[in-house]
C-alpha cells in the first residue's frame, strides 16, 4: 500500500509539473497550484496539498458521476419502458433546446429513475462512523472509538421498508419523492447524510440528468448480448466487465 501512495503521488505530480506551469491556461489545476503557493507552506505541504485536491477531483468528481450514469443507462436499456417515458418527458420539456438548470427541475421522471438506480446500485454499500465518545444507540451502548458501519444494501433491499417489490427496478415508487417512497424516508441516503454528506450531490444531480436526457433524447439504448452482468466492490459498486450497449439513432 505505501508503495502503491508513493507511485500514484509520484505520477500525479509529474502530470502536475508538465501541465501545470507558469504559462498554463487559467484551469482549476492552475487555481490549486496557485492556491498552495499563496499559503505558508513547505514544498513538501505544498505537493501533498495539490495531489490530494487532484484526488478529490479525480475520484469522488468523476468516477462517482461516471458509474451512477452508466448503471442508469443500463436500467433504462433493460427497461424500454421507462426509456420511452423519460425520452418523451425530456423532449416535450426541452423543445430542441440544450437542457437548462429550469429544464432539469422539471424533468421529473428522469429523477425518479436516478433515484431508483441509485437505490438499486448505490455507489459505496456501507456508511462508517466512529463514536466520539461513549453513546447510547438505541438499546445498544457504543463506547468511544467503536466504529458503526451501515450497510446500505440491508436497508435499500428491506421489504419492511420499501415494500414487496423491493427487488424491482421501480422509479414510480418515487413518484411522491423520498418521503414517499419507503416507511422510514432517512434510511435513503445516495449521497450520504448528516455533516459528512456529499458536498457536490446537487452538482451530480444536475450532471447525470444533463448526460442521460441528451443521451436518450438522441438514442434509443438496448443490451448488448456480450453484457456480463457483474457489480463489484471497488472504491465503489462498480460494473466489473463494463456495460456493453447497443445504441442506435432516434
């Protein structure tokens, strides 16, 4: 492991060094790199500080945008169905025009399948905390330092909770929203929740209804064949053998 940090720090500043000089357009690279140097910091504070906002960026930013998106598309595939609703809901609200923020907060059947595709597939399949001190939970006492893991698939599969087509890929169940969806409406947390949520989950948001309504508004999607169906436990759920598509013009 502290071979595998120091060989993915090593490569990140290299990349760092060769695009990130002085005459380097204005980029959110340029702004990290300008923002350690304005700091009293070592140099040493100053690579550890860029490399590590360069991982935010390049594994939280985009590998959780990118695998919500293709596991979305890949229901909508499997299910023609809710293609065609959310095809027909994007191009009545979007008229030919590129989708705008207004756009998106009226495309509400494409929320309910990502809503529902992030219950099905959700990005990591437990939530970790640790005591701060010694806690009551319930009828269960937790000393300080314990650490609480939630796993995630336990409750988004519960029958209790959401019904007995728990095991269905049903976006209508958030016709009503969150609240309406399951029993208990907290148990639902895609993007995390309390101070530790996710920073950027409306960005995601917005960036997954942007992609999959100008994807289905211009293709029709289908399975492909060589589709190898197999979710896997990276950093988080990911499809192990890709998700091959057939995709075809509208």
């Amino acid at each position: 492991m502290w071979r595998l940090e120091k060989e993915i720090h090593t490569l990140i500043l290299n990349e760092v060094n060769r695009k990130g000089g002085a005459d380097s357009d204005k980029n959110i690279l340029q702004m990290i790199i300008e923002g350690a140097k304005n700091r009293d910091l070592s140099q040493d504070e100053i690579d550890n500080f860029v490399v590590d906002n360069c991982k935010n960026i390049c594994f939280p930013a985009y590998e959780n945008g990118a695998v919500p998106a293709i596991w979305t598309l890949m229901l909508l595939a499997l299910y023609p169905k809710w293609q065609d609703k959310v095809r027909a809901e994007v191009l009545e609200i979007c008229d030919g025009q590129s989708p705008s923020f207004g756009m998106l907060n009226k495309m509400k059947t494409l929320t309910m399948v990502i809503y529902e595709s992030l219950r099905l597939y959700p990005l990591g399949c437990m939530l970790t905390r640790e005591a701060v001190r010694d806690t009551k939970f319930g009828g269960i006492d937790v000393p300080k330092g314990v650490s609480i893991w939630v796993m995630l698939m336990a409750l988004y599969e519960d029958p209790d909770i959401w019904g007995a087509d728990v095991d269905e890929f049903n976006p209508g169940r958030f016709g009503d929203g969150i609240n309406g969806a399951c029993k208990v409406p907290h148990v639902y947390v895609p993007f995390g929740t309390g101070p530790r949520s996710c920073l950027g989950q409306h960005f995601a948001m917005a960036e997954l209804k942007i992609l999959i309504s100008l994807i289905v508004s211009n293709f029709t999607l289908s399975l492909s064949p060589n589709y190898r169906h197999s979710p896997v436990m990276n950093l988080i759920i990911e499809p192990e053998f890709g998700v091959d598509l057939l995709v075809r013009k509208v």
